[in-house]
C-alpha cells in the first residue's frame, strides 16, 4: 500500500529495480493534486507502472480499468497494480 501524499512516483521510482524484481501487487492513491504539487501528475504514475510490467491497473472502488487514456483530471482514487 503506497499513500504518500503526492510523492507515490517518488517511492515507486525508487524501489523500481526492486519492484520489477518481485512484481508485488500494489494499492496506491491516485491524487491528481497532490501529484501535480509535486511535479508529477497521475497520467505519468500509471506510465511509469506500465513501463515496471504492470498490465493490470484497475480502480479500487470500482474495479474499473485504468489505463494512460484514462480521465485523470482532479482524480482522487486508489488504484490496484496488478
């Protein structure tokens, strides 16, 4: 589970070696706000789960498929990364 307020591309960038060895299923928030406070918006979090091998990224509320098209504008959820 990744809520770090804003810095979820941080962590995930920095364990990325580690990540891509385990390939750990993972829950993260998904705040475009916070994202953007920091540099970084929620469209360039799901790239760089897709570029770790993630192919299966899917809302956690609904279950709903997230993909780079995806409508990421003020978005505040938790993702699945499977």
């Amino acid at each position: 589970k990744i809520d770090v307020e804003g810095f979820e591309y941080s962590v995930l960038k920095g364990g990325a070696k580690t990540i891509q060895q385990s390939k750990p299923v993972m829950f993260i928030e998904l705040d475009e706000n916070n994202l953007r406070a920091n540099n970084k918006s929620a469209k360039e979090l799901i790239e760089l789960l897709v570029s770790l091998g993630y192919t299966k990224l899917y809302r956690a509320d609904t279950l709903t498929p997230v993909s780079l098209f995806s409508n990421f504008s003020n978005c505040h959820y938790d993702i699945i990364a499977k």
